[in-house]
C-alpha cells in the first residue's frame, strides 16, 4: 500500500475537519489549520477565503450566478477564463476538466472539476507568478447558481510564497486528505476535493 510520507501525516495540515459555509447551506471538509481570511480583512458576501499558513497557496469558495453555457466543459472554461481575467493573467491553460458523478445520495450536484495555470503579476511586481488552479464547479441548477472552489497554488513566486513540484504535490495531498501517491497528484486532488463539499 502506497501511503503519504511520515512526516505529512504528522503534520497538523493533514487534519481535517467539517467548516458550515454561508450560515451553514456549505459544509467542506478542510484543513484545521487553514486561515480565515475574514479575520484579517473584508471578504465578499459570495465568498468565503481561506490562506495556507506557510505559503501564499489559498483557497476561495464562491457563490456566483450560474454561466449560461450548459456543456459542462464550456462552463468550466467560462470561470476559469473570469478567473484569469479577474487576475490580469498574461497567460492560461487549461490542463484537464472532467465531471465526477455525485454517488453519495445526498443533494451536492456532480461537480466538474478543472486544473491549470496562470501567470499572475502581484501587487507592483514587474515578474509573474506561475500558479496552478485547482477548481471544482457546483452547479445549482433550482438556485440558478454555480458553487465554484478554487485552490490557487503557486509554483513560481517572487516572494517568497511558491513550493515546488514537491511540495506542491504535498500541499494537494494535504489540503484534500489524500494519501494516495500512486496515481497523478492533481488527478487525485480534484477527485478528493469533489468528495469534500456538501451542498443542502
């Protein structure tokens, strides 16, 4: 059995716990240790933020209207292209999206998961970071609304606040309790984040 290394599962990151969202219509499961960023700034009523304590890695789960585009794929596409715009990205690529059906029985709809990149100028930075997207869409069809988590990872940062191919690979193993390192990590990361969001 293929199982994550001692010192990961020893870190307090690898513990989770159920978060409510919105007053409780959004339960995740989430690292404990997970910054809320509302205790440190204002956020957005459609939003709930959270930050990595060791890095700039973050996480944001959205409340949005949903995007007319019906195909799951072009859905998809549509937030991760908002996203990139809302960022003044130079540059983004779509690796993969796919749609894992919801076989709990519960009422979250299936989720059409998304990973890619972008490449980021922050704040007055002539150089760009190279982030990699994690993303999973709700789509919330009687409430006309997309439910949209994203994890943003940076790769390549100025700051500071980047981990390498490892210890990307960790924190996605991490932020969604996975312990599985035989199949591709990000693979494994969206289908574990699918698993970690209950919608009421």
């Amino acid at each position: 059995m293929i199982t994550a290394s001692s010192a990961e599962l020893t870190h307090p990151q690898y513990h989770h716990v159920h978060r409510e969202l919105f007053g409780g219509a959004i339960t995740v499961v989430a690292p404990v240790n997970l910054i809320d960023a509302s205790d440190i700034r204002q956020v957005p009523d459609t939003q709930e933020v959270f930050l990595y304590p060791d890095s700039s890695a973050s996480i944001i789960v959205e409340i949005l209207q949903k995007v007319d585009p019906a195909d799951y794929k072009a859905a998809a596409k549509f937030h991760f292209d908002s996203l990139a715009h809302d960022n003044s990205a130079a540059q983004s690529e779509i690796t993969s999206i796919d749609l894992i059906p919801n076989d709990r029985g519960d009422r979250t709809p299936s989720v059409i998961v998304l990973s890619g990149t972008q490449r980021v100028q922050k704040f007055n930075r002539t150089s760009l970071d190279n982030v990699l997207i994690l993303m999973a869409i709700y789509r919330v069809v009687e409430k006309n609304t997309d439910i949209v988590v994203t994890f943003n990872i940076p790769i390549e940062s100025e700051d500071g606040g980047a981990l390498d191919a490892e210890a990307s690979n960790s924190l996605a193993r991490i932020l969604t309790g996975s312990a599985d390192r035989s199949r591709s990590s990000v693979s494994t990361s969206l289908h574990r984040l699918s698993q970690r969001v209950y919608i009421r």
